[in-house]
C-alpha cells in the first residue's frame, strides 16, 4: 500500500501536533515501505526515500501568510503530487486536507477544541470549523485519539461511527522513562532550577486552565520548598501571567531534555478544561513522575487509576492534593509505580499499527 502522509506543517520546533506526525511518520515508514512523507523539513529515524520536500514557506506557523500559502498548496500542488507519485491514499495527521482530493483520503481529529474554543483560535478555529463540515463527504475515514472525541464527533457531524476509529496516541519508550539521579544536577545548573518543583507542560491556552494551577500553587507556596516550573508557549496565554519569584516560565524545552524535566520534578499537574487525548500526563507516567490530572473529557481514558483526578476548578482541593501527595512518601511511591505500568499500554506502534489498519479499511471500501 502505497501511503502519502500531509506533514506539510511540520516546523523545526514541534510540540503535540508536531511530535504526533514524526512519531507517526517515522513508525509507518518503518512498518510499510511504500510511504511517503510530504515534509518541509528532515524527519529523524526517516529515510530519506522516504521523504518528499515540500517548500519550507508553507511550514507550521502562526504567521496568517504562512498558513494560507499552506492552504493553497494542500488544496492545489498535493493532490497532483500523491497522483503522480501514485499514492494509493493520503494520511493526514491533522485537521488540514484536501477539500477535492486526487486519492482516498484518512484524516486524523484529535480534538474539536479550535469549535470548542473558537476565540482561543481565531482565523485557524474558522477554518477548522469549515474542515469539519466538509469532512464527512471528503474522508473515507477518519481516526481520533480517544473515545472522548468520537463521541464529540458524533454529536456535531452525521458521519456514522462505523466510519471512526479510535486509535491512542503513544510515547517513545526510548525517549520517556525514568532518568537516573546522577544527572540531575546538571540537569538543574543549566535551567538554574532548585532541587524540587512541581511542573506543568502545554502551550499556554485558557482552555488549558494553568491559572488555575498558579493560584492553587501561591496559595500553599509558603508550606513547601517548591518551585512551579510552567513549560509551553505564551503566545497563547490571554492577559497577564502572575509574577512571583517562586514561579518560572520556560517557553520551550528540547526533546532530549524534556524526559528530564518529568523525571525530576515531584508531581506533574495537568488541570487542563479540555483534552482530546493528554499526552503530557502519559509522558510523565512513563517517567515515574507522580500525576495530579483535570477529571475532564479524555483524560481519564489515559490516567486511569496511575493518577489524582480531581475538577478542574477547584483551586482549594488541587491546593489539597498537591500537598497529600508531598507530605506523603507511600503515595508518591504508588502513583509512580501505577503510572510506569499504565504507560506500557500505550506506545507509538500501536498507533502506527491503528492508523494503518484504517488506512487498510479504507482501500478495501473504495473496491
């Protein structure tokens, strides 16, 4: 089977989205011979066989003009290109596709947040929202990342269920897992970090409720050692961060250093209002970091019993939940031995494996 993948969005920086496609990339690439990434940038662990460039103006960004230029590509120049390079069908990770595709088309939805959230979006949540009306008659398939968004999808499109596949995300297992103690320290001398945190992972949303985790966090601060290490992009966040010394900003970190940042820190919150998925919680599992996790939407498909749910607005018991879990050695030791054996049921393989068994699915209707 000859599969084209849509990773034209990919940029030298990615995050869920991003990390999703090269993951996914790489395993199907490993798994099936005949595919063929469309990418504006080289992807690790891919052959380059396997890669087809596309031009590096139409890469992921936040820029109006670099997305409309995407746009036209994907709906022009992509189309023709899986044709002529006789794709059997085009995989597309991500809510962009062709609106008149040449071959059969698989697309990938991992949350409905941009009709969700629709001002959190702007001009990306209306495009979105036409993608997701035109989906049911453009796609022969479609794969979501969790029970949770089929259900959403259900509710908002007439596409029958018989046509969704539930297929999880994973975790690098060479990449997530528990960091050993003798590289702490340097690990924390190069982010001057002090020995203990708590932390928070994601671009900085509203949807992804880190005020709330700040408030609850300078509200116990003075009966802890702590420090709350809050990592994702703030080009996102509305309005004004709260500044306190005790609170540190990291708008990026690197693949290689972010299994680090899990290991090392005492708890990961995660008090998102809204997850398609939560692959965060996942990667902090697979760490042995303790996790205190929003009881919302999908996240407890991921976190099972490894984690601490708890209602994402309540400040005063996430307040109480992180100091339980600190004052108590037993818990932590618990949390963390549940996680690391939640997490082995996922991997990107799996998915990878999911993925090409929609893609098998949907050729087989097609004859």
């Amino acid at each position: 089977m000859k599969i084209g993948i849509n990773a034209t969005f990919l940029h030298e920086k990615p995050t869920g989205l991003g990390v999703f496609t090269e993951e996914v990339s790489r395993c199907l690439a490993e798994n099936n011979k005949e595919t063929l990434v469309f990418t504006p940038i080289r992807l690790e662990g891919v052959p380059e066989s396997a890669l087809s460039f596309v031009p590096s103006s139409i890469r992921g960004s936040t820029h109006l003009w670099n997305n409309l230029l995407r746009v036209t590509y994907q709906n022009t120049i992509l189309p023709l290109t899986c044709r002529a390079r006789k794709r059997d069908l085009l995989y597309c990770p991500m809510m962009e596709y062709p609106f008149v595709p040449l071959v059969p088309l698989v697309v990938q939805v991992h949350d409905l947040h941009p009709l969700r959230f629709l001002p959190q979006f702007g001009r990306a949540g209306i495009y979105f929202k036409l993608s997701l009306q035109r989906l049911g008659k453009t796609a022969r398939r479609i794969t979501v990342v969790s029970q949770f968004v089929k259900n959403e999808l259900l509710r908002e499109t007439d596409i029958h269920e018989d046509r969704i596949d539930v297929v999880p995300n994973g975790y690098s297992k060479q990449r997530f897992y528990p960091r050993p103690l003798q590289q702490k320290n340097e690990f924390l001398r190069r982010y001057a970090l002090k020995d203990r945190y708590l932390l928070f992972i994601g671009n900085l949303f509203p949807y992804k409720n880190v005020n709330l985790l700040i408030e609850a966090f300078l509200g116990i601060k003075e009966k802890i050692p702590h420090i709350l290490v809050v990592v994702g992009s703030r080009e996102f966040f509305y309005g004004r961060l709260p500044d306190d010394e005790r609170v540190r900003y990291i708008d990026y970190v690197s693949h290689e250093d972010l299994p680090m940042f899990y290991s090392y820190a005492d708890i990961l919150v995660h008090p998102s209002l809204s997850e398609g998925f939560g692959l965060t919680p996942l990667e902090a599992m697979a760490c042995g970091t303790p996790v205190i996790c929003s009881n919302r939407t999908s996240l407890p498909e991921v976190v099972g019993d490894a984690g601490l749910l708890f209602d994402p607005v309540d400040k005063t018991v996430l307040g109480e939940l992180i100091l339980t879990v600190l004052e108590n050695e037993g818990l932590r030791r618990q949390l963390s031995a549940k996680g690391l054996a939640r997490a082995e049921l996922f991997s990107w393989g799996k998915t990878a494996a999911g993925i090409l068994r929609s893609c098998e699915k949907a050729l087989g209707e097609g004859r």
